[in-house]
C-alpha cells in the first residue's frame, strides 16, 4: 500500500467532499428531480405511521390545567379584507360556510346553524411546523356530521378547505383525506378556551385536524369542497404552503 | 507473529466500514439539516408546550447589530456567529444558525425537513441494521463487550492515565478497542443514537396518536425537542473527541483501515 498516494487521496478527497457538499447539497435542493427522491420519505412516514396506529386512534387529550397561558397565532393574523371586516363587525352573524363539490345535498351552514348542532369539546397540543406548540381548548361541530347531512359521494376523496385570508397575493387553502376527515377530533371549531375564537386564531371558524401540524388546521373557513383528485385546486399540491413553499401535504411529522 | 492458517483478521469488519461511512454521512445531514429546522424558532422549553410567550430555557436572540445566546439567565454573545452573522454576500443575516453550518444554506424550513426526514430513514433503518448483524456476528459480544477484569477500577484509572498522556493503545492483542473507547461506543450507538430516532418521533403529532407513551417518556414534546437538541450536542461532542483521538492515533492509519478493514494486530503499541 502506497502512503503517500493514499494520503493525498484522503487530503483531497476530503477538501474536496467538504467544499461540495454546501454547494452540491444547495443545487440538489433546487433540483426538482432530487426534491421528489428527498420528497419520497414523505410517503413513507405517511404509510408508517398511518399503519402503526388504529387508524381512528385519538391524539392526546389535556386538562385545563395544562393550557398554554397564551395561545400563539401565526400565519394571517387578520384577513382585512373588507367582507371580512364588515362580517366581523356583525359577530359574524351573517357567515356561510359552502359545502360544495362531491355531495349529494350541497348545502350552505350559517354559523347559527352549526352552533345548533351537537358540539365535541376537546383540549389538545397544536404543533406548529416551526417547532413550537401551544395547548388549547376547542369547541366545534364534528365534520362527520356536516359532510352526513350534506351527503358526501363515493366518489370523493378529499376535502378542500377555502379561506378568507390571502397570503402574497394567493388564496390560502389546505385539504385533508377522508380518513382525517371522519376522525372524531376532526371539528370545525367556533370557540377556543371558552371564548369565540379570537380573529387572529381564525375566526369565526377554523378546522382542527389533531394529528396533523399546525399549517393544516385551515382558518377563516368558508367553504369545504369535496373532490375526487387535489390536481385542479390551486398548483395542486393540496395546499397553500404545499404549493409555494414545498412543505408535505401530510403533514404527520 | 500474525500467521495464522486462516486469511489475516480485518481489524473493521465490511458491515462495520459500511456502517460506519453512511452512518457518517446521515449525521452530517441530519445535523445540517436539523440546524435548519432549528432556526425555525430557535427556543428550547420542558414540558407539552411552549411558543414564544412561555420561558424558553435555551433561546437564540438576534437582531442587525447583535447575537447572542441566553442559557437560564446567562446570555453569551456570539455576534458574528449564532444570531447575527454575515452570508457569502456579506449581508447581515439574523437567522440563529450561519449559512454554513445548515442544508440547505439558505433559510426554507420545508427543504429542511425534507432532508432530515429523508436521512432520518436511512439513518435509522442503517442503525437498525448495524445492530442486529454486529450481534450476530458477534462484533458486540467479541469487540464492544466489557469483560470484568477491565470493569476493574485499577485497569480503568490506568486507562484514563494512558488517555490522559495522550497514549492511545490497543489493549493488547485480543481487544481492538480499549475500555475508554468502548464505554463511549456503546454509549453512542446503543443510546445517543437510538434516543435521537425516539425523541424525534416523539415530535410527531401522528405518532402521539398512534404511541402517546412515547412523548410521555420524554416528559412532554418540547422537552423531547429539548432533548433531542441536546442529543445533537453530544454527538458533536463525541465526534469532536473522535477526531482528536484520531489525530493522536495517527489519522491516516486509522482512516484508511476503516476504509479497507485493516488488519488485526497482536503486539500493543503504535
Ligand atoms: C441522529 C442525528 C440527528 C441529529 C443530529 C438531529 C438534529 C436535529 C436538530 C438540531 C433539530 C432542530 C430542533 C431540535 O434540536 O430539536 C432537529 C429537528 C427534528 N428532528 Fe432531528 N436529528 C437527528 C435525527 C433525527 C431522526 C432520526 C428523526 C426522526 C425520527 C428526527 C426528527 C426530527 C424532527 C421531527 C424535528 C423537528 C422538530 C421541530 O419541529 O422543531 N431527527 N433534529
């Protein structure tokens, strides 16, 4: 064995691999070819972890002491738009929420209506994609009951969530499975810790999806589409973030 | 000396070499990565929550003119370094960790994650791996296993005092490892390693779900977020020692035969 050869092989191979790798890993993560074979363990965390658990099985649950003194915003923290404006001004009172798409019966819900409806409370962990989380208290109506009576079709496969609030120009948006969407925790939720849910949480009404990170749980929800495929709503990729930013649409981990 | 009848003995065998340099590979990224994913919010709190209105134990501050870290009631700083730091443009950035240290280089949390979820498999399932095939093959049980008389206090003190006047030696012919070595090799790949893969799932809110006792264990998901930055702190830290070891032992060596695999030696010294 030859040392010398070898050990300037190893100098600069490892000058080399060093100074590369900042660069290369830079120009791998603008290769779209290389996002999907990075993007790939997205689909493995989603059948992991779908598969690991009853696939109805509940996140944990708290008690009031455990709630976050405050319970932080991010994203919009105000539509501002001036429907929206004008609509909070009335308490919300004259608020749709659109169920449109893949349904048998569809149908429009004021807030009166699904504050008729039977209600889940429930007290759970939100975490954000950023890192933090907060602990609050939801009150809302089971999506189950909504899509029942609205009469969701075989044919539907997701649902597409609609907001009020834009984000750079762009509509935001988010859309969950069927699965998420009949688990009992999955609410549209109109009060948080006992109180009308505060504007910059997403009044007046915000989807909880438990298992999912904070981005997923739509705010200022005015309509819930049903489809067959994500491809035709917004770039396609099932959400606001999914589209412009290249975050997962399951958003599990 | 080392004539056998047989094929002369790799000091590293091919499971452990592989292993070994895509192991290496994974943590790089991982770290990289994970920095990335740090500078997202760059607090670090016990329990089930926190977000910026809580107590945050470890914090990063940043603003154009100065960064700086806060431990409990200690703030350190570091401008030019964690909070305030210039790009390759010479621009001020205020992100915690610098360019350079993270993956991608730029800040995007979403190809962040990507790269750390993606190396999280490869990692684990290659850990997973190495563990099961080094006890078949008996690399634990021949090499990382500590028998008694080297648990002796008298052969341990005489350990250190060797580490401590910078002689690294093979502990005679049968061990390629000595105790030092050993003890912080089991302790990494036996539980640094594995409580990187636990505490981060427990970050999951699906794996919460699915194994509430996960994020129990840890005391809440912040806490495992906390424990998981820590965890990182402490693979640096070996890897730091690691290559100080290296360096002393002779760098290229020791490279070259985790390389190739080496050969096993009988006499002690270098
Ligand atoms: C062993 C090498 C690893 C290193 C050095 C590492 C390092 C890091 C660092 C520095 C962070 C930033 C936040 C924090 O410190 O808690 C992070 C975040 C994270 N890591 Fe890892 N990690 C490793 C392995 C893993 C593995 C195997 C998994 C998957 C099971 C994982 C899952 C996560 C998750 C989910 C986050 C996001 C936490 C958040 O939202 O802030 N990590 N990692």
């Amino acid at each position: 064995m030859n040392n010398l050869l070898t050990r300037r092989k190893l100098i600069t191979a490892s000058a080399i691999g060093a100074g590369s790798l900042l660069s290369g890993c830079d120009s791998l993560s603008r290769s779209p070819a290389f996002q999907n074979i990075l993007g790939s363990a997205e689909n493995a965390n989603f059948l992991v972890q779908r598969a690991l658990g009853d696939r109805l099985e509940l996140a944990s649950e708290y008690s009031i002491k455990d709630l976050s003194p405050k319970f932080r915003a991010n994203g919009t923290r105000d539509p501002g738009t001036a429907d929206y404006t004008a609509s909070a001004a009335q308490g919300f009172a004259d608020w749709q929420l659109r169920l449109t798409g893949l349904f048998g019966k569809p149908q429009n819900f004021s807030l009166a209506a699904l504050l008729s409806m039977p209600q889940r409370t429930q007290i759970t962990r939100h975490d954000c994609v950023e890192g933090w989380s907060a602990i609050g208290q939801w009150t809302g109506v089971p999506l189950k009951l909504l899509l029942d009576l609205a009469q969701l079709q075989d044919k539907a496969k997701f649902l597409v969530f609609h907001c009020a609030d834009r984000l750079g120009g762009r509509p935001y948006y988010e859309s969950i499975d069927l699965l998420d969407a009949f688990h009992p925790q999955t609410i549209m939720a109109h009060r948080l810790n006992g109180e009308a849910v505060p504007i910059e949480n997403g009044a007046p009404l915000r989807l909880r999806v438990e298992r999912q990170l904070g981005y997923k749980h739509a705010k200022y929800v005015t309509g819930i589409e049903a489809v067959a495929t994500l491809d035709n709503i917004g770039s396609g990729k099932g959400g606001y973030w999914e589209d412009v930013a290249n975050y997962e649409w399951y958003a599990g981990i | 000396m080392t004539d056998t009848p047989e094929r002369k003995a790799l000091r590293h065998r091919l499971t452990t070499r592989l292993w070994h340099w895509i192991n290496a590979l994974c943590l790089l990224v991982l770290l990289m990565s994970g920095l990335t994913i740090f500078n997202a919010h760059p607090r670090l709190y016990w329990g089930e929550y926190g977000a910026n209105g809580d107590y945050a134990w470890a914090a990063v501050g940043s603003s154009q003119t100065l960064g700086y870290v806060r431990l409990g009631e200690t703030k350190v700083e570091t401008t030019g370094f964690i909070g305030n730091w210039r790009d390759s443009e010479g621009e001020i950035q205020t992100w915690a960790f610098p360019g350079w240290a993270t993956i991608p280089s730029y800040y995007s949390l979403a190809d962040g994650r990507r790269w750390h979820f993606f190396f999280a498999w490869i990692f684990s399932i290659g850990l997973a791996f190495f563990m099961i095939r080094s006890l078949f093959n008996r690399h634990v049980q021949n090499d990382l296993h500590i028998n008694r008389s080297e648990w002796r206090p008298s052969h341990i003190l005489r350990d250190i005092k060797n580490h401590l006047r910078l002689r690294f030696h093979d502990d005679g012919g049968v061990n390629i490892y000595n105790i030092l070595q050993k003890l912080s090799y089991i302790g990494v790949i036996f539980i640094l390693l594995p409580l990187m893969i636990f505490t981060g799932l427990a970050m999951s809110p699906a794996m919460d779900a699915n194994w509430p006792w996960l994020t129990d264990i840890f005391g809440g998901r912040q806490s495992a977020r906390s424990v998981h930055f820590i965890g990182m702190f402490l693979l640096v830290l070996f890897f730091i020692v690691h290559m100080i070891t290296l360096l002393l032992a002779g760098p290229f060596k020791q490279t070259w035969a985790m390389i190739t695999g080496g050969e096993r030696k009988e006499s002690g010294h270098e």
